[in-house]
C-alpha cells in the first residue's frame, strides 16, 4: 500500500512513517520544515533513520499550496492518506490566528480536494481533544457536541472536522478524525510540557507552572497513539471520528514530579497564572477506538515519562 503522510518529519507523523515502513508499506512523506515552534534541525533529525529507505520518499511542500499537491498525488498513485500536517499548540494560535486558519483549514481543505480528485481509498485527519473545549464532562465522548472552542487552534481543528464531514457527505470519501490526546514521547515537539520541563531541569533553569498545579491531561504515550492510527488505516470507516487518549489523567504537579524522578533532579518551580486557551482537564472516553479498532493504550505515564527523559539524555544532552 502507498501512503501519503502529511507532517511527516513532525512528531506523530515521523513515529507513524517508522511504523508504516516497518510493516513493508510505501510512505510519501510531505513536510513544509517550517520553523514556528519547532528548529527544523530537530525535523530533519527526525527522519534521517527513513533517507536510505527504499520504499520512503520525501516531497517537500507546504499544504496551503494547491500545485505542488496536485503534482504529488498526480506523480505517487496515493491509496490512502494520513493527514497529520498542522500548526500545533494552543498559544502560538493566539499570536498568530491567520497563520492557523491558513494551514489547519485551508490545508486540510487542499488536501481533501486533491484526494478526491485522485480517488484515494480513505483519509486519517489527525485533529485534537482541544475541540471540546472547557465545557465538556470527563470522560470526553465523540457523540457531544464540540461547538465551545477557546483557541484558534482548537476552532481550526473543529472547522477541519467539519470540512471532513463534508467531503464525506458529498463525495462518499471514507475519512477518520482521531482526536489526539496530549500525545507524548521521544522526538517530542520541543513546545510541550513534557520536553520544556526536562529541559529546563537539566538545564537548572525554572520550570514554569501555569496555574495551582491541579490542572489534569490524558498523556498518551506514542506509541500507543501509532499503533492506534494504524488501526484506522486498516479499519477502512465510512466516516467516524474516534478518540485516540489514554484513559488515564494526571495532575500536572504529579506529572512535574514523575519528571523529577526520571530526571533524578529537583525541579525550581515558578507558578504563573494559567493562560488563555488553556483548559483544566481533558480526559479521553476510548469506548467507541476500543470497539471500531480494538485500541488499547498500554504504556503507564511512569514508563512513559522514563522513556522520555532516557531518551532526551542521549539525544539532547552533548
């Protein structure tokens, strides 16, 4: 099978391209290596296992171009896509709103045109828990309404869902959004908490703790996520979206502790106020991933946290 991975050399996207090559798949890899909130340095390191790879190829190209993808889909044969390219995270959304409409909507939305045209088997939309907002009742569940975003970021990632369901109801489109769960892991964007909270102890520099500390987020490890996407791909759904979480929230002042013991360092900690955009809690209801894809998030925070730190140790530290 050849797949056309979008965001390729990002985070989720390069752990998801190892695994397709892994399993003997075809990957397209389409990356713009933009320089927002990650150094493309780190992107490029990312994928440099995949350079030698025979059945891996690289298309550099940003998503808000309509033209190169023409040229891609036109030149590769693409069975099915996997659309994870994006801008992430909340607050760089409240900088720079026009940029995400940009690149969340109208990518999504160039992407959804050039797989219609070209006939693609299915399509992945990597979208966010972010769309339920903060008026959502834990466990979230896919069947509520998502109608109350309080960032660009998370309205961008609502308004790509719906351009999902569009195309859907008027091409017949078979298209997934997995809505992600604070996803975590080596290779991490180096925005997230996980790696700025590592940084900055091994650096001895403030960790910087927005609110009290009681905020909670369903981290799900890495891999667990892939091994869920992968599911999807093979699941050919009509239209369905479907949360990809962990089942499991944890208070950030427990997580900056786990962190700690990873570490074997004391973190100094500054507590700010919580900043906007931010939400309290999220907290991923897998019923509906459990039942469509047999889904089952095993890695605890504990291993996962470890892995992380063992891994920013070797990678990160000269």
């Amino acid at each position: 099978m050849r797949v056309l991975v979008t965001g390729g050399a990002g985070f989720i996207g390069s752990h998801t391209v190892a695994a397709l090559l892994a399993r003997g798949d075809e990957v397209v890899c389409v990356d713009n290596f933009d320089d927002l909130y990650c150094d493309p340095a780190l992107k490029w390191r990312r994928i440099e296992p995949f350079r030698r790879h025979p059945a891996w190829r690289l298309c550099q190209a940003d998503i808000r171009n309509a033209e190169p993808l023409e040229g891609i889909f036109s030149e590769e044969k693409i069975d099915k896509v996997i659309h994870m390219a994006a801008l992430a995270g909340v607050r760089n959304s409240l900088k720079y709103p026009q940029l995400y409409e940009e690149v969340n909507i109208k990518g999504t939305l160039n992407m959804l045109e050039a797989a219609r045209r070209h006939g693609v088997t299915s399509l992945l939309f990597a979208s966010s828990s972010s769309v339920y907002g903060d008026r959502s009742t834990p466990p979230f569940r896919e069947d509520e309404a998502a109608d109350w975003p309080i960032s660009p970021y998370a309205a961008s990632k609502r308004a790509a869902e719906l351009l999902c369901y569009t195309y859907h109801h008027l091409y017949g489109m078979p298209i997934t959004c997995l809505r992600f769960f604070t996803v975590y892991g080596p290779w991490g964007r180096p925005d997230m908490a996980l790696y700025l909270f590592t940084a900055a102890i091994f650096d001895g520099r403030e960790v910087r703790m927005f609110g009290d500390g009681s905020s909670r987020r369903d981290y799900t490890f890495i891999d667990d996520t892939v091994t869920g996407v992968l599911a999807a791909l093979e699941a050919d759904l009509d239209f369905e979206i479907i949360n990809l979480g962990n089942c499991r929230t944890v208070m950030l002042r427990d997580f900056i502790a786990l962190i700690e013991r990873a570490c074997g360092r004391k973190a100094v900690i500054r507590q700010l106020p919580m900043q906007p955009g931010d939400v309290p809690l999220t907290c991923a209801d897998v019923t509906k991933a459990q039942r469509l894809l047999g889904y089952d998030p095993r890695t605890p925070i504990e291993e996962g946290v470890r892995i992380f730190v063992d891994w920013y140790r070797q990678e990160m530290i000269a």
